[in-house]
C-alpha cells in the first residue's frame, strides 16, 4: 500500500483515467501499460513491459467496462423465526410447575425408561465370580 503524505487531492474534482485504470490494474493485477496480466516471471507489470503502451481510449473503455460489472447482485435471505443460541429442554413439559423438582415428577425420565415384563432384577444382579 502506498501513502502519498506530500501530494495534495482535491476531493470535489472526480479522479482522472490514469488514476482509476491505475487502481483497476492493481486490484485485478493487470499491467498498466498494456492492460494484460501479470505472470511472475514472463510479465511483471508496466515497470519492464515490452508491449506497446495502450492509448486512452482503451484505457477509458477498460475503466468503463469495469464500472458497468461494479454492480453484483446479492440475494438477501430473511427467516421468520429467529433461532436462539440458548438450550432448550426437548422433553420439558411447560404444564409442569415450575416449582417441582425434575424427581417430584411423574415422569422422572421423560418416557425413556420402561419397565420390561420379562425383566428379572435379580436375575440381572448375578454376576458370576470365578476363583483361580
């Protein structure tokens, strides 16, 4: 980037060709003079360009023709509801008072939990030890 703290602009006059097929060339690396690309190597830009030097009308369509792509078109998409970052519960029930504990509930596990007929707890509770 370059500061130029000595030179002086005048901000109502609108910015000559030169200055804005200047700008256009930097940002797109193009070369100034001919207006092509900078390839590191083969072509590095209007410093040691062998190609003749574009007149003032090319550079006034280049910048033309630039200004006329300015314009991109953006779709904006809007929701209807605004999600929030904060946790919402999935199983809390809001007819619940608000006062109970989740273990004074009917439902201590939201419907996860069955009991199975065939279940035998103590069945389940042997665990067989083994003795070298």
């Amino acid at each position: 980037m370059e500061i130029d703290a000595l030179g002086l602009q005048n901000v109502s006059a609108p910015p000559s060709i030169m200055d804005v097929s200047r700008t256009l060339c930097r940002s797109h690396k193009l070369c100034f003079c001919c207006l092509k690309p900078i390839v590191p190597g083969l072509h590095l830009g209007s410093i040691n360009c062998l190609n003749l030097p574009v007149s003032l009308d090319k550079q006034k369509a280049f910048v033309d023709k630039a200004k006329a792509t300015a314009a991109t078109p953006v779709a904006a998409v809007q929701s209807a509801d605004l999600a929030t970052l904060s946790y919402q519960d999935l199983y809390a029930d809001p007819s619940l008072d608000s006062h109970l504990t989740p273990f004074e509930s009917e439902d201590v596990h939201h419907g996860l939990d069955e009991m199975y007929k065939d279940y035998k707890e103590a069945k389940a509770a042997t665990v067989p030890v083994s003795t070298v």
